[in-house]
C-alpha cells in the first residue's frame, strides 16, 4: 500500500462503517472508529492494533470538537473523515410526525455536519484530507414510504457537492458515496417504522414494503466490494466528487437523469418564458 492513513469512521459496529474498517485494517491504515456503547468499543478493538474506538452519538453536537482533538491528539491527524452513521426512516409522510423528521436529519445530516466542520479546520490547515459522506440511491431517487430519509440523504449529496467545491483549493476532497441495495441491516434492525395509519396508501406503500422485507439479506450488493470501492476513492489522486455503487444505484440513477432529461424537454417553453 502506497502510504497510511488515520480514517475516523462514524458508527462501526456494522454496515458499511464496519465492512470499511475492515478492509481498511486489512490495507494497513489505522482506523477511529466510532460507537454508541463500551462494550461495541472493546468489540471493534478487538480487531486490530490498529483499531481505536470512541463512544461518540453523532447527535451529541457538544462532545464531537472534544473528541476529534483527542484523537488528533492521541492517534494522530485525521487523513479522512468517514460519515457513515445513519439509519432509515420508514414511513408515509402523511403519517409521519415532524419528530420523527428530526431525529431522521439530525443523525443522517446534522450529524454528518457537525463532523465535518470538527475535522475541517484542522484538513485546512494541513493543506490535505478527505471527507466521504455516505448518502444513498436515495439522494437522487425518490420512493413512497421513505420520504424523509430520501430528503435527509438529498440534502447530504448537496451539502458534500458545495462543501467541495469550498475547499477544494486546500487540498481536501469530498467525495459522496451513494449505495444501491447491499446487504447490510439498514432495512432490517437499523430501520425506524412510523406505524400505518391511513388505508389510502395501502396500494402505493404496501408492496414496496414486502418488496424491501423479501430482498433483505439477498441484496445484490456486497459490503466488503463497497468498502474496498471507497478505498479506491480514498487513494485516488483526483477523487470524484459523487460516487455511485451497485449497479441497481446506477441503472434506477440513469433512468431518473432520463426522466428528468425529458421533462426539462417537455416543459422547455414555459422554462424560458419567464425571460426579459
């Protein structure tokens, strides 16, 4: 491997965040990760010398400057900031209290933010890092019943996309990590249910929830491909700002891209005609 680096990974007990722990020990970087218990800590520094937990909730806002300068600190400079804590909130918006909105912003955006601008003085400084938000085929396309985790990962993709182009003359990249389905648990024990109360949506929401509840465990995406894919983008030298993986992220991407190709076609006429 051509150099190491410190990776701080937020939320590594399982998913994505672990997988890329993983493969990231395995390349010889040193990985902070971190965790929402004592004993998840002792369990992922089990994995390696090279392995350092930090009990850290993403939504506790006042700890997280603390903790980073500790780990600057003790471990050393952070070379990448890995935001991968998030969960999944499903639910028809009609259905859906505004708390549960919070709570979905909070950890999957405000959360993502608030590591961001603990480990950005500190990149800038430095003249170098790598930031990588992981968003979802959800921040481009839309489906009924995952509502406000589709607007919490849309606004994580424009945030990552206008962030790097902020920083960009620092040397610090930013790169969105956009998943299809993989077989992680983010439809299983990670996800958050608003109960059904509405009958007027049974047609559009319930087979998309058995859709969703038979694929869970057989989705075609493999976590360890998507975490030595991230490493790709880590080592790169010209990261690429957006990052799509599996190739049903891509296909449903396109097809939306299409769409939306032809309605700007369609509705050409009225878009000018608000010139002059």
């Amino acid at each position: 491997m051509a150099s190491s680096k410190i990776l701080l990974i937020t939320g590594v007990s399982s998913g994505f965040g672990r997988a890329l722990a993983q493969e990231a020990l395995a390349a010889g970087h040193k990985v902070v990760g971190t965790v929402r218990s004592a004993e998840a800590k002792r369990d992922f520094e089990s994995l390696s010398a090279r392995a350092f937990g930090r009990v850290l909730d993403v939504t506790d806002f006042d700890a997280i400057d603390g903790i980073v300068a500790e780990i600057e600190t003790a471990v050393g400079p952070v070379d990448v900031l890995v935001n991968n804590a998030g969960y999944g909130h499903e639910g028809v918006m009609e259905e859906s209290p505004l708390s549960e909105m919070r709570r979905q912003f909070d950890v999957n955006v405000f959360g993502a933010v608030a590591m961001m601008k603990a480990v950005l003085p500190l990149m800038r400084e430095r003249r170098r890092g790598h930031i990588l938000n992981i968003t979802s085929m959800g921040g481009y396309i839309t489906m009924p019943g995952i509502t406000y985790y589709c607007g919490s990962k849309f606004a994580l993709e424009g945030i990552s996309e206008a962030l790097g182009k902020e920083v960009k003359a620092f040397g610090i990249a930013v790169t969105a990590v956009a998943p299809g389905s993989f077989r992680t648990d983010w439809a299983g024990r990670s996800m958050t249910r608003t109960p059904r109360s509405i009958g007027d949506y049974n047609h559009i929401f319930d087979p998309i929830r058995k859709a969703r509840e038979e694929k869970s465990g057989k989705q075609l995406g493999d976590p360890q491909k998507a975490a030595r894919a991230m490493l790709a983008a880590i080592a790169a030298d010209r990261p690429p700002a957006h990052l799509l993986l599996g190739s049903d992220a891509l296909g449903l991407v396109r097809d939306k891209l299409s769409v939306l190709e032809d309605e700007i076609r369609d509705w050409e006429a009225v878009t000018v005609s608000t010139d002059g």
